[in-house]
C-alpha cells in the first residue's frame, strides 16, 4: 500500500483517485522504491541475495518507514520528506537483510532452511547431551585453565574429567581423545597416561543391517559375490567391523563393513568439535598456545579419510607401490572391483595378531629382536625413502604370519612426507647421533613452520643442552627424548608440522608395539644407526654421480640462459643503466588487504562526521520554513543522518566480513 502511495505521489499529485492512465506511471513510481533500495542495500553490503529475498525486506522496510514518513508524504504537504522517506527505506532494507543472512544465509531456499533448521535443532541437542556429560564429570572447573607442567595432582584431575567426557560423549570424540593421547609435544605426562585408557571396541552391529549395508554399496545380494560369509565379526570397532569370506572363485578375503549411519553422526559431532575448539581458541590462551583449531580441522581431515574405504585402498596400493617387491613386511591386496566407500574387500591373511602372538612366538623360537630390527626399518624406510607410512603400526594392526614374517594391516590413516622433509628427518636423526648442535638446530629450521623469527642462536644453546641431558656418556635414550627436543622448539616460537608430527607419533606407537615384542630393544639407537647407513648410502660414488647427474638436468635451462642474462647485466653497467626496481605491496593479495582497509577507514570517517553534520543540523533553529514544523537545516539533517546509518551499516558489515 505504501509502495502505490509513493509511486502515486510521484505520478500524480492532484487530487482524486489515479485514472487508468495514470496506473503506469504509479507503478514505475512502486517499482523505483521497491528496487532501487534493494539493489542498493545488496551492492552496499556486497552480498549475493536474490531478487526475492531483496524485494521482500525493501517491502518490510517500505512498511516500517511508511508507518513514520509515509504519513506526513501522505498529506501532500511534506515532499520535502521524500529523500528522508527514500533513505530510512534503504537503510532499514540494508539492516534487514543483513539480519537474514546471518540467521538465513543467501542460496539456501525453503527446503535448504528446513534441513538447515533440522541440523541447528540436532547440533542443540547433541550439544546438550555433550555440556551435561562435562558438567557431570567436573570438566568445566578445569578448562578454565591451561594443562600445567608444574602441578601433577591437578592435571591428573583434569585429565580424569577430560577422558571420561569423551569416553560418554561417543565415537568421533573417543578418536578424538586417542589423537590427543598421542600428543606428547603438546600435552603434560598426566593427560598422555589417561587418555591412553581410551578404548575404540564397541558391540558389533546386528548382521541383518550388516547385510543391508552390503546390498546397498554392491548393489545386489552378497550372495551374489559371496560364496560364503561369516556373520560373526573378526572384530568391531566403532567405525567399522571385518568379516571372513570367500568369494566364489575360492580366495579368501576379509571385508571390512562400515557402521550404518556412523557417517552423520560422525559429521555432526566434527561440527560441534570445530565449534568448541574455535570458541577455547578465542577465549583461552593455552588454546591457542597449542593451535586448538588446527588440532581440530587435522583431526576432522583424519577422519573423514577413515570413513572412506575407497582412501584406504587408495593409501594401501600407495604404500605397496612405494615399497616395492623387497619389502620386508608384507600387504594384503584389495580387491578394487568389490571396493566402495563403505565396503573394502581384502586379501584374507593367515596370522596371529601381534599383540596375542606371545607364546607362538615362544613355541616357534621366533628372534624377537630380528622382528622388531625389521619392523622398525621397514617404517623408517617408509617415511624417509618412500615418503608414505603406515601411521598407526600398532599390535592390533600387524599380523605374525607362519613364516615368522608381519603383515601391516589398517591404512585408513597415513602420513606423507615430501622429499625436502624426507632429508631433514635424515639430517636431524643425524644431528643427534653425531651430537651436533648446530647440524640438529638446522634440520629443525628446515623441517619447522614459521622459521624466519626464530632466534637461531639461543635455539642452538638450548639444544646443548638438550644433548648433555639425554646423549651423554651412560645414558639411554628413548622416544620420550623426542617429546623434551619437541618442548625446547616449540618454546623458542618453532611449530611442528602436521606432518613430523605424524612421523613421531607413528615412532611413538611403534616404540610401544616392539617394547611389548622385544623387551629392551632401543628404538633410538637402531634409528640413529639406520639414518647413518642412510646417509653413507647416498655418499656412495653411484649415488653421489646419480645425484649429481639429476642436479644438473634440473638446472640445464638455467644455466642455459646464464650467459645472455650476464652479458646483459654488463652492458647496462658500462652505459651507467644498470638499476635495481623494488616495488612495495606488488603482492595482489597485499594491495586488497591495503586497498580494503584504507576503503574502511575512509568510510569510518565519513560517517561520523555526517553524523556530527546531522546533529548540528538538526540542533539548529535557523533555515527557511518548509512546512509548519520542518526547517530546511532540519531536513538537511534528517537526510544526512540516514546517510550516516547507511555507512556505519557498510562498516560493520565490512568489519565483520574481514574478521570471519
């Protein structure tokens, strides 16, 4: 109604109702202050709203202001309000549709709010479920602070609280609290010790929605692929459980069946953990002392890959690749035709797991110490030859075959290494054997993110000191000598990469998988000889030719075009022209930041002194008389005060698009 009246105003201001030929312009009249303030309100606040979505909240503004302005234009006296009437329905249109998008963001429709509406309603609950666990087991009182070094009973207390939340919160946060477990850079001895009691065995699911999971991935009956199935569980996880089979052609496989609706469940707690770890790294500097979001987001990449059989037979052909035909331990084979993301058919192996292969291996006289040699090489030589690695080599997922070798099982989560980190573990492992301070703090600034404002010096000092603590003469290194070298660089501002990370943490696992197989056997010691057998392999003559050779074709074109670049540099000198440009912010993605914030700030400036104009203004008793109550001065006012709205609305917008 107020839209006809505006557009009526406008396109006919005698008296008496409009004539027919008068309706066409009434409706350009509506179509000017219905569109126009939409168009506007969506490029000022540089948003992608549909047409719909604009017209509706220029119609509620129309509404609102009408209610005020829209009177007094009514009367045919107050045109000089029309300005004022056109830019309060900006204005109240821009903050209308700045309120949709953050509750209804753009592109999602009726049927996307509805499962949008669904989502926020589960995420609710689950985050009610997930506060009274914590509540119950005292956890709040303690994330207040950060996990000390200096105080055992309080950390002791703390990790008690925190293991038993995520116990009783479900799957995805026990995983989460196993990778946590792992942590040792991160988390003080108490929280390691406790979190490790986390257990990932659950009931098996029943085998009728064993058997409808395997019809729907394959498609038909298992019948049809199956000659037999074995509806008892080899075992149950709480992602997935394995079965024997044996397909028609005789050959016997294990199929690992993935959980039905584990998927969702699993996506709706990453969400709320992304959330919470988003929120303690905002409010809690310990949080983001140990890079909570991070943690979260590698957590949730882990994860997510473990849900999908098809990356798991995609890291298993990977590392079989890698290795080649002398590996020292043995891969099943994946039958890629029967492969889905929930179904992954294997080669079926005939072993003991390595955890409860003790009194085999006492029966059969198996060297322990031999085994656990060869563990341990065949891991070294995946993450620093091949560059892939199984990430997670414990008990559970090695198998003792009859011939006294092992098998690697469970390649849903690897870790890769790229062939720069590949030399600077070498280098570092090296670093340690031969006590060098200087070699050990270079690997680490080769290996480590955020180098450039790492005091090099003091880095150098402190490791020292680090190898007169562990290396010296009588002492017995272990892994926990990894985790004090990890504290030191971490407190002189160096993070660890994802990546090493992962390399120590699969160490870690590995150190207590042989300590349980070869009581006694020193893991550091064996890896500081194999990086040394490494190193001397590569100052072979062959090697160091084949080096040299594959050096010199990457450099060819260089070197190629050398000889021009140099005569060119010479010219310029001897005419006197040789000169040196430097441009600042020649970086695109510098000149937005720059151009963005100068945009801001000059926006910021013009709307608080429009807004000082307007109050002048409107305080103002002087200016001819408009009409019985208004002076020009005040309209003036009135029209730079919704001006000044409107910036300060593009301001807040801006400002609040740049922090999220």
């Amino acid at each position: 109604m107020d839209i006809m009246i505006a557009g009526a105003l406008l396109a006919q201001p005698s008296e008496g109702p409009p004539s027919s030929a008068s309706l066409i312009p009434a409706f350009a009249g509506g179509f000017f202050f219905t569109f126009v303030p939409a168009l506007l309100a969506r490029r000022l606040l540089n948003l992608k709203s549909g047409v719909l979505r604009i017209v509706l909240c220029t119609v509620a503004a129309i509404a609102i202001s009408g209610s005020t302005v829209g009177r007094l234009m009514g009367q045919g006296e107050e045109w000089s309000l029309l300005t004022v009437f056109w830019g309060v329905t900006l204005a109240l249109a821009m903050l209308i549709l700045l309120v949709l998008e953050v509750f209804v963001p753009s592109g999602v429709g009726p049927i996307g709010l509805a499962k949008e509406l669904i989502r926020r309603i589960h995420r609710t609950k689950r985050y009610t479920q997930v506060s009274i666990i914590s509540a119950r087991t005292g956890l709040p009182r303690y994330a207040t602070g950060r996990p000390s070094r200096n105080s055992p009973e309080r950390n002791a207390a703390f990790a008690a609280a925190l293991r038993r939340t995520l116990e009783e919160s479900g799957v995805t946060f026990v995983k989460l609290g196993q990778l946590l477990s792992t942590r040792r850079d991160l988390l003080p001895k108490e929280f390691i010790d406790e979190l490790s009691k986390l257990q990932n065995e659950v009931p098996p699911a029943p085998w009728e929605e064993v058997r409808r999971q395997l019809h729907a991935e394959l498609g038909t009956a298992p019948e049809e692929y199956f000659a037999e199935f074995d509806a008892e569980p080899l075992a149950a996880a709480s992602i997935a459980q394995v079965h024997r089979a044996v397909l028609h052609d005789g050959s016997a496989v294990v199929v690992k069946v993935q959980r039905p609706g584990i998927v969702r469940v699993v996506e709706r707690d990453l969400d709320i953990v992304r959330r919470v770890a988003t929120s303690l790294e905002r409010r809690f500097g310990w949080a983001r002392n140990i890079g909570a979001v991070d943690l979260a987001d590698g957590f949730a990449d882990s994860l997510r890959e473990e849900l999908d059989f098809h990356v798991e037979a995609r890291n298993l052909a990977a590392v079989s690749a890698a290795s080649g035909d002398h590996s020292p331990v043995r891969l099943p084979k994946v039958h890629q035709h029967l492969t889905t993301s929930r179904v992954l058919v294997m080669e079926a192996l005939d072993g003991i797991p390595l955890g409860r292969a003790d009194e085999v291996m006492s029966q059969r006289g198996t060297d322990r110490d031999g085994l656990a040699r060869t563990l341990l090489a065949a891991l070294l030589r995946q993450v620093m030859t091949d560059g892939i690695f199984h990430a997670d080599p414990h008990p559970g997922n090695m198998l003792l075959l009859a011939d006294d070798s092992v098998a690697l099982l469970d390649f849903g989560s690897v870790g890769r290494l790229d062939t720069q980190l590949q030399g600077s573990l070498q280098r570092l492992l090296v670093g340690i054997d031969q006590r060098d301070p200087a070699g050990l703090r270079d690997a680490f600034i080769e290996i480590m993110d955020r180098s450039d404002a790492v005091d090099g010096e003091s880095l150098e000092r402190s490791l020292g000191r680090f190898m007169a603590r562990h290396l010296g003469p009588g002492l017995m290194p272990d892994v926990e000598m990894f985790t004090d070298l990890f504290r030191i660089v971490s407190a002189h501002g160096v993070a660890v990469p994802a990546e090493v990370a992962a390399v120590f943490r699969a160490l870690a696992t590995l150190e207590g998988t042989l300590a349980h197989l070869a009581p006694g056997f020193n893991i550091v010691n064996e890896s500081r000889a194999f990086a040394s057998r490494e190193i001397t392999a590569q100052l072979r003559p062959a090697s160091l030719r084949q080096a040299a050779e594959d050096e010199l074709v990457s450099l060819l074109p260089l070197l190629r075009r050398l000889p021009r670049r140099a005569d060119r540099i010479t010219a310029d000198l001897e005419r006197g022209k040789f000169t040196v440009n430097t441009r600042i912010f020649s970086d695109p993605a510098d000149q937005r930041v720059l151009s963005g914030l100068l945009h801001q700030a000059l926006v910021a400036v013009l709307a608080a002194t429009t807004g000082i104009m307007s109050v002048v203004l409107l305080a103002s008793s002087g200016g001819p008389q408009v009409s019985d109550q208004l002076r020009l001065y005040e309209v003036f006012g009135y029209n730079l005060l919704v001006l000044s709205v409107i910036m300060m609305l593009r301001v807040l917008v801006g400002g609040f698009r740049r922090e999220s």
